[in-house]
C-alpha cells in the first residue's frame, strides 16, 4: 500500500514506565504481570485465555485490541515533552510505517466524520517495547496491540509486526497497516459511544452474553479497518487484500484456540472466528461506508 509520509503534527510519542499497576478494576495487575510467561509457553492462544478471565473480573473494562475490548469516558493526554515527531517515528521502519498508516487513518476518520458534521477528535500513538505504561495500567508486549479509551491511546509495540510475520504466517505492509487501522476503529467506537454501550450491556449480562458484545464489537473494528482501507482504495498494491485476509484468519478465535488446545469452544470466543473478521474487513473493504458495519443487527 502507497501511503504518504505521516503528518507532523500527529500525536505520538513513548509509552514510557510500566512495572507496577492493573488494567482497569479487579485482578487485572496480576493476570498482565503473567502474560509474558503465558505468550512464551503457551503461545497467543494462552494469552487470550488469560485476557478472557481479565474480563470476566472486570480488568479489561478500558482495553480495545486484537485480543480485547472494552471502552470508558475518555480524557486527552498532550505528546511528551522534548520528543518530536520524527524522533519517535523514526526511530525504527516499523514505527515510520505505523506512523505513515496511523496519520493517514486520521485524516480519513476526520473527512468521515466531517461529511456528517459529527465532531471528531483524533487519537494519540504511543510506542513501547516490552512493557510501558497506558492510561488503562501496564502495558505488556504479550497482549498486542490495544486501544485504550480512558487516554484515547493507540498502544502498540512494534515487535508484534515480527510475531505476525513469523509466528502468525501473514506477512506484508498491508497486514501491518490492518492492525493499526483495527485499533483506530476501536477508537472510533469509542468517539460514537459504541464501546460505553458494549461494556454497560456486558456489566449487565451473564459471561456468555458479554463474550457475545465482545465478538460484536470487534468485528465492528475489523470493518472500520476496511472501511479506512476502502476510502484509500487508489493506493493499494496487487495482493494488499490478500494479506488483509490473512491477517484476519489468523487472529480469529478458532484459529487460535485450535492452535493452543487443539479445542475450539465458541462461547468463550471475544474477537469472533476467522471466517467472521475476514468477512467483515471484506465488508468494509467493499462497501466503504461505516453505516455498513453495523455488527449489532441481526446474525454475524
């Protein structure tokens, strides 16, 4: 995919600390602090187990990611002083490449949003690698990517990028930019009240029912991605869709639950099969309308 450099005045910058503190309310501290321990010898597959029992203690009230949802009232938090923008970007190509496709998912969220006179008020990208802090708690390279709406933060360590390539068998710019352009649905979600209405209802309903929003609400995610993907359809590359796909069969539910267990049990499932996210990027991919992503009407 052909992106532009990114914007400099894109709020971006380290996730500095990390160590002590949890996610949210509840056990989450603890359960994090077991993540990296979990990842290596079990694999994702463990980690997801572990980020289900975040949720149901309620740890994962203010988490969005490729393994987790959630949402809160937000606050916004400025860029760290003394970083500029090309420091933290291009520290690395990877963050040179997430800043390229998260300044550019803002500018179309923001054209988006202003076609329906809506108001919208961009994110903030932070880097870490390893562990850092988040306005949710820790921040733990096992649990991926994550979106946390309490600071509207993009969180992300880069060398997820590698473990998608490697681990997951789905390589390409493209597949990078998915991640990036999921997460920024979540904070879409987050700007419509989407995610509030998600975590109310999962606070009200038995652990089957909030596993179900759950599954929802991320499948609304992975539309959004392709809905930020079909509104820059001009600069995508032969094979770009491809490795959207892949990305998206390989984070699904029973994909990984088939790979860490060799069982594959639905009602536990959060982010929905891979047959589901890739059907709703193509969704949002072909149609390139956010009013096609309703995830909440009828069967999905």
């Amino acid at each position: 995919m052909r992106l532009d450099d990114y914007d400099n005045d894109i709020n971006v910058g380290e996730a500095r600390g990390g160590g002590g503190g949890g996610i949210g309310g509840g056990g989450g501290g603890l359960l994090l602090g077991l993540l990296p321990m979990v990842a290596s010898r079990f694999g994702c597959g463990g980690v997801v187990v572990v980020l289900i029992l975040l949720a149901v203690f309620g740890g994962l009230g203010n988490i969005g990611s490729m393994f987790g949802g959630g949402g809160s009232a937000p606050t916004t938090q400025s860029a760290p002083k003394g970083e500029s923008v090309q420091q933290v970007c291009d520290a690395s190509p990877a963050r040179r490449t997430t800043c390229q496709a998260f300044s550019n998912a803002e500018n179309t969220w923001q054209a988006l949003f202003a076609r329906s006179n809506a108001q919208f008020q961009p994110p903030m990208l932070r880097f870490y690698d390893g562990s850092g802090q988040s306005g949710c708690g820790a921040a733990q390279a096992a649990m991926g990517p994550f979106y946390c709406p309490t600071d509207q933060g993009i969180y992300l360590d880069t060398s997820f990028f590698d473990e998608l390539q490697n681990k997951f068998k789905a390589p390409g710019d493209f597949a990078q930019y998915y991640v990036v352009a999921h997460e920024f649905g979540h904070h879409i979600q987050n700007l419509l009240g989407t995610a509030d209405q998600v975590r109310q209802a999962q606070q009200r309903g038995s652990e089957a029912e909030g596993n179900a929003a759950s599954v929802r609400l991320e499948l609304q995610a992975d539309c959004y991605a392709g809905v930020w993907a079909a509104q820059n359809r001009q600069r995508l590359d032969p094979g770009d869709v491809e490795e959207g796909m892949r990305a998206a069969q390989a984070i699904g539910d029973d994909t990984l639950q088939r790979q860490s267990t060799g069982r594959v049990m639905p009602d536990s499932f959060t982010h929905g099969t891979s047959a589901q996210r890739q059907a709703w990027l193509r969704k949002g991919m072909e149609t390139g309308d956010p009013a096609a992503c309703d995830t909440f009407s009828g069967a999905i």
